[in-house]
C-alpha cells in the first residue's frame, strides 16, 4: 500500500473545493448585474448567496455547509469565524446601528457584504488578516466596479459608515445567540 504522508508534497487538503482556474481570468464578472444584485437582496440568505457567488466567480472557491449567528458582540468587531468550524458569527448590534443610522438597504448590504465575505475568506484558510482585507477590496472592485459602496467600504473600513457617531454611547441589550435558518440551500434532498 502507497501511504500519501502528511507533510509530502503529494498531500492535497480537500476542505476547499478549487476550480481548475478561478473564473475571473475567464471572463470579467458582469458588475451591472452584481451591484443590482447586491442593492436588491433581501435578508442574510440573499447577501450570503452573493458572497459565495462572488468568491467562487474571482477565486474558484467556495465551501458548502457554512452556518451564520447573530450575536450582540463588543461594537469594535463585526463578527468572527473560529478555524476548524463552519460557523461565522455576525455582530447584530452593530447590523442593527447601521440599519438605524443609515436607513438604506443599499449600505446595510454593502456593510454585511463586506463583512461576511471577509469571515468567509477565513473560511476557507486564508488566515492572514493582511491577505483578507486585500481579496475582500479585489473581490469587491472586480464585481461591483471601483464605485460602487461596497469597494468603498473594502477599501476603507465597513466602519466607515459609522464615522462620527459615538459608539461607546450606545446602549447594550444582551439577547440570546440565534442561528440564521436556511442561509444555505440544500443540493440534495435529504431522507429522514
């Protein structure tokens, strides 16, 4: 028996799924279609569809079976992802002030855009915060064009739709971790 060992050159890690060539060198993604996309979608499910779609059109990668909570977080973190788990924890409160202070759907989306694509990217072994921010500003330009708010956030910071407004000063009402049902549509049917 041929043994592969883990440390060889041969050893290939099967926890991300890679196209042959990322689709961007294909074929430009079309942006028209991507920002109507993103302005238009309704709830987590619509924006986390766009995320995987949009990773997998510039990276040829993606991960299937990813899970999303909403939890009220300290204001200065957005969410988080723990390696070796596929789950990412979005921070509600701060989805919450954005929603208040902006009262637009269209930066509500670009700010959870922005930041579920940079938990997913940890996802899927980019470790490097360095790295993230970077494929999260490529990712976001080559789809939705140099314009557009979400590139502008990816370049700046998500936070920078909050600027000015004192964060500290807002009140902390601690609800229960909740679990985002049906972010991910099932390929198969399953039998119970």
């Amino acid at each position: 028996m041929n043994a592969i060992k883990l440390f060889s050159e041969d050893f290939q890690p099967i926890r991300l799924l890679r196209d042959e060539e990322p689709r961007a060198e294909k074929g430009l993604p079309k942006v028209e279609y991507y920002c109507s996309r993103i302005d238009g979608a309704e709830g987590f499910r619509g924006i986390w569809e766009l995320v995987k779609e949009t990773v997998q059109v510039c990276l040829g990668e993606h991960r299937r079976g990813m899970l999303l909570f909403l939890d009220d977080l300290p204001l200065h973190l957005g969410a988080y992802h723990q390696l070796g788990t596929n789950n990412i924890v979005l921070n509600r409160r701060l989805v919450n002030i954005v929603e208040a202070v902006t009262k637009s759907r269209r930066l509500v989306n670009a700010f959870v855009y922005s930041i579920l694509t940079h938990e997913y990217l940890h996802a899927l072994g980019h470790v490097s915060e360095a790295e993230v921010r970077s494929l999260v500003y490529d990712i976001s330009k080559q789809c939705f064009g140099e314009d557009h708010i979400t590139t502008t956030l990816a370049e700046k910071t998500p936070w920078s739709l909050l600027k000015g407004i004192p964060l500290t000063d807002m009140p902390a009402h601690k609800q229960h971790m909740e679990l985002v049902k049906d972010l991910e549509k099932p390929n198969q049917p399953y039998i119970v």
